[in-house]
C-alpha cells in the first residue's frame, strides 16, 4: 500500500537522500584514489615529486567516506545490527529493533549536539597544508547525526507500528 500525505512525501525524501549518498559515497571513494595514488607514485618513484597536500587531502576525504558510509549503512540496516535471534519476526523483533533503536538515536542525537559545537569549534580555523577552512571537514560529524536520527527514527516509527500492529504492511 503506497503511503500518501506528508508521510509518504518524508519517506520519498528520505528514499531520494539515502540514493544521494550512496552515490556521493561511490563518488567520495573515486576521489579518494588520486590522492593516495598520488602519494604512493611520489614515495615509490622519482616520477612524481612529493606533494604534501595528497596526505592531508586523503585524510580530509577518508573522513567524509567514513561518515557518509556510516549514514548508507544505517539508511540500508547493515550498521549496528547484532543478530541475537535471528528467528524472531512480527512484534517481538519489533520490540528488539525498538530497544536497539534507541540507542542508535542517543548516538544519533549526540553526534548532532556535539557535531554542531566540534563546527562551531573550527568555524575561523584552516588546515595547515591545503589552507581548507576547517568547518568543511567537521561538518561531517553533525551531518552524520542528523542522518541517523532520519533514518533510525523512520526505522524506529515502522517498529512501533510493528509492535502495536502486528506484521509491517
């Protein structure tokens, strides 16, 4: 049954951001490779000289392939599941996924909280070699929070109607 009104439009949403990041997240490993190709070709031959920036660059992405890896994950439940009963379904795998749910969003909303102030914290600061305004890379952490609290508390509502329902329809 196709969900209608404004949930059904959060849902679209959400379905269209989940696809974004999984290709940024194709993307973001792409990317990746010429620095550390870079780096690697410059210490292993004489053909490259030695860029300084590739390390820091291959850092700076590295971080952004985490997170964004970490926010795929959680949109398509591959992260943070620990399969106790594997057997369980219907109310009381609700209940289970309901439990685990909230402490996917306390992480969630800690991320959120403490990512805003880790951007704020870097607002006027710049990295060392690339001279890249900090805030870039720190905005990672609070949009990584914001992202699970999406996707974990959409998780979290189809549970508790699970629970209080019965088999997801």
């Amino acid at each position: 049954m196709p969900q209608t009104g404004l949930r059904g439009l959060v849902r679209q949403a959400s379905a269209f951001y989940g696809r974004l990041l999984s290709a940024l997240l194709a993307i973001s490993v792409l990317i990746l490779l010429l620095p550390v190709t870079l780096q690697v070709l410059s210490r292993q031959t004489h053909l490259l000289p030695h860029y300084i920036w590739t390390e820091e660059m291959a850092r700076f992405l590295l971080i952004w392939t985490i997170m964004i890896g970490a926010i795929v994950g959680q949109k398509e439940g591959i992260h943070f599941i620990v399969d106790l009963w594997p057997r369980l379904t219907g109310r009381f795998r609700a209940f289970m996924d309901l439990v685990s749910g909230v402490f996917v969003l306390v992480f969630g909303a800690a991320f959120l909280w403490y990512g805003i102030e880790f951007v704020d914290f870097a607002w006027f600061r710049i990295s060392e070699l690339a001279e890249l305004p900090l805030w870039l890379i720190h905005l990672a952490w609070p949009l990584l929070g914001l992202s699970w609290l999406l996707f974990a508390g959409e998780k979290f509502i189809d549970d508790l109607h699970t629970l209080i329902h019965g088999e997801a329809g």
